[in-house]
C-alpha cells in the first residue's frame, strides 16, 4: 500500500527519514509529496481562492489552511494516478509506531468506504474532540467507530487518513474549484456529498505546535480584534466557541430520545405480554356473575311471594 507523507521538507530530513523507514519496514510504500506553503502565495491567489468559502461559512481562510489545502490534492492527484483501490495519506508531523502500522493494514483491508474518509487520529491537545467524540463501534479490532452527521464538528486535523479513488477524485474536484478548509468534514458532507465517515485512533499528533504553520494562525485570526468587530467575524467565533458544545448536546439529545422510544416499546411489551385478566375484567365472568345475581333476585322474589 502507498503512503503519500505531505511535507514542506525534503524526504532526506531527518524527520521524514525516521518516518519513511518505519513504513518501508512494515510494508508500505512511502511517497513524499511537496507541500505548498500558504504564505508565499500570491496575493490575488489567495483572495480569489477563499471568497467561496468565505461566502459560504462567514469565516476566512488562513493562508497555511488554503495551502494544506492544495497540498491535500496534490496527493490525491498522485493517488489517483496510481489505479491504487486504497491510499494512506500522511502528514510529516505524524507520530506513529509499529503497532500503528499493523493497525492501519488490518483496516485497509477491511474497511475504506468508496464515499468516504477513515480519519485516523491525532486529535491531542484538542480537549473536548476525545472526550465528546462518540460513534457507532463497527469494528473491534482495531476499534473503528462511524461517525454521524452531528458529531463532524467534533473531528478534526488530516494528519493520517485513509482514501478510495471516488473519494480522492470528488475531493481534488471540489477543493481546486472551490477551496475549503481540509479538515471541515461537515462541510465536505453537506457541500461536497462525501458520506461515510469512521474513526480510529491509531495516529498521534505533537500537543506542542511550535512547528506548525495552520494553529498559530488560526489562534491569530480568531485573537484579532479586527476579525472580531465585523459581524460576520463575531458570527463565526461564536460559532466556534460554541460548537464543540452544541455538537454534543445534539448528540445526547438523539440518543435520549431514542432511549426514550426504546424504553417505551419494552415496557409496552412487556405489559402486553404479562397481563392477564382479572374476575371483573373477564366477560364470562361477568356474564355468569351476572346470571347467577338474577337467579337469587328471582328467589327471593319466590319466597317473599
């Protein structure tokens, strides 16, 4: 299997090195794919590539985002060339062991949704994404879980993940016609009609980012006293602040509420099934009882006569 590694560094970086011979020593064939930094973009570029996001979500790339972005679909670009049923997509910042290594073999073996994503982790130094994420387990070793609609917001990063050609093919289309930001999966699914979307925590992410590009501009956006005061600025920090939250909230509701219909149907059942009429609540025994009352009013009535 193919392993694309996306990195502003060459393949001979002491870093990508170490990562390159971990996956050639577990049976994986590393490709590095270079990445393009955000910040030596042109100007016009940048602008005329975020407007369609910014219409859509109220919130403006950040230059590294919309050059995760392209560099994204440069390895799809390069997957897609392959004929390959199945890619593990990398980002050199990974952290990843052996282990990790027979875990993603057994999942592509096993599950790579045509429509779909297999996010593989590296959600540390996010606090709410591990603690709130919930899913459906589909899978138990290694511990794969579906992820619903209403629990995207919670997911985030693509430092390791798993792709099929339609996948790739709908992704490049829609990102190099209209950029977004790669790891808002519920605008891939709302937006691009990406379905399916499963997760397993096998990868690992640095908690420090001092090596990172995206987060320190992204803290800068949002820290902005200038992105604040406009309205749509405030919208979408709102937004953000609060999603985590909302997110969880909507999931705990749903599944009260199927709690709620699952606990009525037992008891409903169970009701049915162990009642049994009583003397009263039978009509034949009411029928005889009353039969039998009518039979000594008429005795009485004889014997009084």
């Amino acid at each position: 299997m193919r392993a694309y590694i996306i990195s502003l560094n060459s393949a001979t970086d002491a870093r990508n090195k170490s990562l390159s011979d971990l996956l050639v020593r577990n049976g994986f064939a590393p490709h590095f794919v270079t990445a393009i930094r955000g910040s030596t973009l042109d100007a016009s570029i940048y602008f005329s590539s975020v407007q369609s996001y910014f219409w859509s979500k109220q919130r403006l790339m950040t230059p590294s985002e919309l050059g995760c972005a392209l560099s994204h679909v440069k390895a799809h670009e390069a997957f897609l060339r392959t004929g390959d049923s199945a890619g593990l997509f990398l980002e050199d910042d990974v952290i990843l062991d052996d282990a990790g290594c027979a875990n993603i073999k057994r999942l592509a073996q096993t599950r790579v949704p045509e429509n779909g994503l297999v996010h593989l982790g590296g959600l540390e130094g996010i606090s709410p994404a591990l603690k709130y994420l919930r899913g459906q387990l589909v899978q138990e070793d290694p511990k794969l879980f579906k992820i619903e609609a209403y629990d995207l917001g919670l997911l985030t990063r693509m430092a390791g993940y798993m792709i099929a050609p339609p996948t790739a093919s709908k992704l490049r289309d829609a990102i190099s016609q209209a950029p977004f930001v790669i790891d808002d999966f519920r605008y891939m699914k709302r937006n691009i009609g990406i379905s399916d979307f499963y997760f397993s925590n096998i990868v690992e992410h640095p908690e420090h980012l001092s090596h990172s590009s995206i987060e320190p501009e992204r803290a800068l956006m949002w820290a902005s006293p200038a992105y604040a005061n406009n309205i749509w600025g405030l919208r979408a920090a709102v937004e953000r602040s609060l999603r985590f939250r909302l997110d969880t909230l909507t999931c705990d509701l749903k599944r009260l509420t199927n709690m709620r219909r699952t606990v009525r149907i037992f008891v409903q059942e169970n009701v049915h099934a162990d009642q049994t009429p009583t003397e009263s609540q039978n009509p034949s025994n009411r029928r005889t009882r009353k039969s039998r009352l009518e039979g000594e009013t008429n005795d009485r009535s004889a014997t009084h006569g």
